[in-house]
C-alpha cells in the first residue's frame, strides 16, 4: 500500500535522524514517479527532511525558508497527506510550532510526524527494527558525520 521509499524516510525521520538520507531515498523515489511535478507531496515531505538538516546544523535561515514553503505547500496537499496516513491538521500545526521555533532561534528539538495509520506506523517500526534503530529517538547532536552529513559522505 505504501512505497518502500516512503516508509524508509519515516525511519529514517523518526528512528536514524538521517534526514539527509531522507532528502536522498524520497528524492530518487519522486524523480522515478513523478517528475519535475514540484506540487508533488514528495516535495513536501523531502523538504520537511531537509528544513529538520538545516535547523540542527543551526542554518535557521535556511531552515525558515524551507519549513515555510512546506506549511505553504502543505495547503494543497492535505487529501494527499491524509492517504499517505499522515494527520495533515496535526502535520500543520507541527508545523507552524517548528516555524516559530527556528524564527525564535530556539535550540533544535527532534520532530515527530503525526503518523495516524496505525498500518503505516507498523511497517516503520519493523523498518527501524531491521536496521537496529530505536523509533522516536533524539538526535545525537555530537555525531558531527550525521550533522554534516553533506559535507562528509563518499561521493
């Protein structure tokens, strides 16, 4: 029912913190199906992903800008988010909270989607427990690979 990118960027969201990896596995996911479609939902959520990477690192500028286009984007897209067994009214005011938290140059706190299907939940938490990874954890903020993950990956 779900695609297996999907369900990778919700682990990856929620149990790594890799939300560079989550920009990486949704990207090729949404240029496989639905290309240069910049209204698709996978934009949406690739770019929640990348917001999350730009706030930790402390890039609050670009991380503003980011979770802006997506509260906006969000808009269009609440049907869509809904069938992907996202709660679309609670992603929105998540979103705004986190919007006004990285205006506010409040510290970086990890961010949970409010993932209502409890199918879809399932198939992440099996997800997260094949690569040994607990669901709901806290970003290891000393993990600089992890951080900085753009700067230091093998290309």
């Amino acid at each position: 029912m779900y695609p297996q990118a999907y369900i990778e960027y919700l682990a990856h969201f929620h149990g790594t913190r890799d939300y560079f990896e989550c920009h990486e596995v949704l990207e090729d996911y949404w240029k496989a199906t639905e290309p240069r479609q910049r209204d698709s939902v996978w934009v949406l959520l690739i770019q929640i992903a990348v917001s999350m990477y730009h706030y930790r690192r402390g890039n609050n500028k670009g991380a503003a800008i980011l979770m802006k286009r997506s509260i906006d984007r969000l808009s269009s897209q609440t049907e869509v988010t809904l069938n992907l067994g996202i709660d679309p009214d609670a992603l929105t005011q998540q979103l705004n909270e986190e919007y006004t938290r990285i205006q506010s140059d409040a510290p970086y706190q990890s961010l949970m989607l409010p993932i209502k299907d409890p199918e879809l939940l399932n198939l992440v938490l099996q997800q997260c427990e094949m690569w040994k990874v607990d669901y709901a954890s806290k970003s290891d903020l000393t993990d600089i690979y992890l951080i900085e993950k753009h700067k230091r990956r093998n290309r």
